[in-house]
C-alpha cells in the first residue's frame, strides 16, 4: 500500500463536477487531490451544453479551449410526426439576450480540457485508480481507499471528501441511499453515426428532439462530422427487445419517420450502448466532512440537456461551501443548507417539465409556441440554464404551468392515458427493484 496521504479536499471522480470543484479549490490554495478511475480521454455520452454552461468556462479558464473543440449551437428543435411539424427554439429569443448560443462537445475531449485544467491549477490528479470505501471518523473528515489499475492499494486523510462518481454513487451506495425517482422511470440507447443530413445555416449545431410512440430521440451534430443519436424510452419498451441491441435500435429510429429521413444516407460509427434505471436521486447530499455533485446525487432524464450544466454548477456551488466548511466551521451548517437548497431547485426547476413531457398538453404547448406575456422567452430562459438567478420570469412560468394544467382538463383523456402509461412504467420498475 502506497503511503497515507494527507489532504484537505479529496475529490472522486474527474467528470464536469469533479474537475470544476477540484481547479476551484486548488486555486483558492487548498490542497486538492482528484482521484478518477479511467484515463482520459475516455468516452462519455452528454454532448450538449446549455449557454449557461459558457459563463462557467470562462470563469475557469477554459472557454477559449472549448472554443476550438465544440459545434456552435443557437437553439433546439422539437420535432412532431403527430403534429406533422418542426418547432425551433432559439436561444437568442430567451429572456436574456446575452447568451445565444452554446456547443455541441465531444465529451471524451470536454472532460479532458476540464481535468487537465484541475491539475494545472494545482490539483494533485490521480487516474486509473478507484475509490473502493470511505469511513467518515467521528473526530471529522474522511478516510477513503483506493486501488490502482495494477492493483497497488492507496490510502488518504482528508479534511473534506466531495463525491463527483457520477453514476457509480458511490456516497449514496455506502449509505444505502439510492433510490429509484418514482415519479420517471426511463431507459436510454444510443449511437454515433456518420452521414446523417444536418439543418443548414446557423442551425447546423442545433440539436434535435423527436417524438416517438415508446419516448424521444436526441440529434446531436458534433464538429468532426459525427452524430450522436440516442433513444429515451420506457424499460417496458427496452426489453420488448429480441435479439442484437444495434438492430433493435435501427428498427426502434425506423419507427420515427423524421428521424429515419435525417439517417437515410448515415452510418452507424460505434457500437450501440444501452442503459437502464435513468432517473434516480440520492435520499440526502450533504453531512458531515462530505458533499455529493452532479450525478453522484441525481439524475434526470436529459430531455433538455442539462447534465454537465448541472453538474458544473453544483462543483461552483460547492466550492463555496467546502470552503466555508474548511475555514469557517461555525458556518458549515448553513453552508451547506445552503448549497443543498440551491442544488434542489434546479434538479426541481427541470424535473416539473420532464415529467410531464409524456403529456399531450405540455407537448401541444411545446409544439404551438406563442409569447403571449413573454411566456416563450421566460420558457427559453429555462433551456438555457437560467434557473439560479433571480430573474422576472418566476411569473411566467407559473402562467405557463396554468395554461397546462387548464388544457390537460381539455385532454382528460388522453391526459389520463399518457399519465397511466407512465404511472404503469415506474410501478413496474419499482416492482422488479423489490
């Protein structure tokens, strides 16, 4: 076993929210060590950023090398066969004029520029290893252990651990704390494709959405000429599957006529990935000598993009309260409060739209946009991330949610179908988890 390290902050993981916590606290001085299991680059899926994502780059440093790397991205498109129409979106139509647009990014090349951003900071970055436990003493901090890719054993002391594992929880797993979101139950494939015909113009980065019988499709244009095209669909649907995985996705986007259209002339480029329990958030994230990020928490259906937005903005957040936590003790309490309440809302900001977007009426409003009291431009504020500050759109949306709520009385039926379905999909998943 390699020596006991000390440390002031350790952090686990080397995604988004690791690495923007670990280059914030190593340039305030604290002695930061990252410990990531895979080298990068390494592949990851969630090319989209949202153009809040943008003020957060620049304030690491970063923004110029993302720049070079990312497909410029001015809006979203919703794409309807029921409606039998394309709605777009554009981001310099929000609230707030000053952030219309983003990037399309390939992760395995984001991730990196952020990681080795950690580490010129000052971070001590350690990759191939995994954290396998971590005991919280009673006196404070953390002691955590860890394996190298050749099997060499690692021990630190920290004052303070932040759990940024993604979707490895590891926090969450330790205190059994996991738990399925019962409210939306999803499933994911997805792929990289070469060929596909993309929008013209200014709109070629946009993503695409659309809308099939069993969920929706992501299109996602990245800067070499790839595409990443993935499904978000039920489990029920998913193990309606017989046979290979790859040609179950085709037949799946050859239920999508939109869709089929944009890939006549494409190529599948990867393998097809699958992934089940999408949506699911921890019972807690924060105690003593301890902080959950990003996924590591919670994670929602991406139907808007937001998790590197997210993830990014709880490593800022959190950056504040460890400080404190470090050298204000007598302040942690509220600190952390604090960053638990601002990390919440904007998980709940999202969560209200995507778990009704299996319903007919938010889809209808969606796809028949108008800006009647600037409502439109208060829902484009919401996709571009601007959901932290304190803006004037609170009201609109809450006439937004209104307007919802009076034409899903106008679509009972088909409302209480659509709620049924989904209601079925998660009882049934929580069934098989029992």
């Amino acid at each position: 076993m390699n020596a006991n390290i000390h440390c002031d902050v350790l952090v686990v993981g080397g995604g988004p929210a690791g690495s923007t916590i670990a280059a914030l606290l190593a340039e305030r001085g604290e002695n930061v060590v990252l410990v990531e299991k895979e080298k990068h680059p390494r592949f990851h899926i969630g090319e989209s950023l949202l153009p809040f994502n943008l003020p957060l780059l620049e304030k690491l440093g970063v923004k110029e090398e993302v720049d070079a790397i990312g497909m410029p991205k001015f809006g979203a498109e919703f794409v309807s066969s029921y409606h039998k129409k394309t709605v777009e979106f554009k981001f310099a139509n929000a609230w707030d004029k000053n952030f219309p647009g983003a990037y399309q990014v390939r992760r395995s090349e984001f991730d990196h520029i952020l990681l080795k951003n950690a580490a010129a900071k000052g971070a001590d970055v350690i990759e191939e290893c995994r954290v396998m436990d971590v005991e919280f003493p009673p006196e404070g901090g953390a002691i955590a252990t860890g394996k190298d890719k050749d099997g060499t054993a690692r021990r630190w002391h920290a004052k303070f651990l932040v759990d940024a594992s993604g979707r490895d929880t590891l926090l969450a797993k330790k205190f059994d704390v996991v738990k399925r979101n019962h409210r939306h139950n999803t499933a994911a494939m997805f792929g990289h494709f070469t060929g596909a015909r993309r929008n013209c113009g200014t709109a070629e980065g946009n993503i695409s959405l659309f809308w099939f019988d069993s969920g929706w499709f992501w299109f996602i244009p990245l800067s070499d000429g790839t595409t990443s095209v993935g499904a978000v669909c039920s489990p029920q649907y998913m193990k309606s599957r017989k046979g290979d995985i790859a040609d179950f996705f085709m037949a799946t986007i050859a239920t999508c006529p939109g869709l089929t259209e944009r890939l006549k002339d494409a190529e599948l480029a990867s393998e097809v990935t699958a992934t089940g329990n999408y949506s699911y958030r921890a019972g807690h994230m924060v105690g003593k000598s301890y902080i959950m990020l990003g996924d590591a928490f919670a994670f929602i259906d991406p139907l808007f993009s937001t998790g590197v937005y997210l993830a990014m903005n709880s490593g800022f957040e959190g950056a504040e309260a460890v400080s404190t936590c470090l050298h204000q003790p007598e302040k942690a309490a509220r600190a952390l409060k604090k960053f638990d309440a601002t990390i919440r809302h904007g998980i709940n900001s999202y969560s209200w739209y995507i778990y009704r977007a299996p319903m007919p009426a938010l889809r209808n409003l969606l796809m028949v946009p108008r800006n009647s009291f600037r409502i439109e431009e208060a829902i484009l504020s919401v996709l571009a991330g601007d959901v932290f500050r304190n803006t004037p759109i609170g009201l609109r949306l809450l006439a937004f949610k209104a307007i919802y709520y009076i034409q899903s009385i106008g679509l009972a039926k088909a409302s209480f179908t659509a709620w049924r379905q989904r209601r079925r999909s998660v009882q049934a998943a929580a069934s098989e988890a029992a």
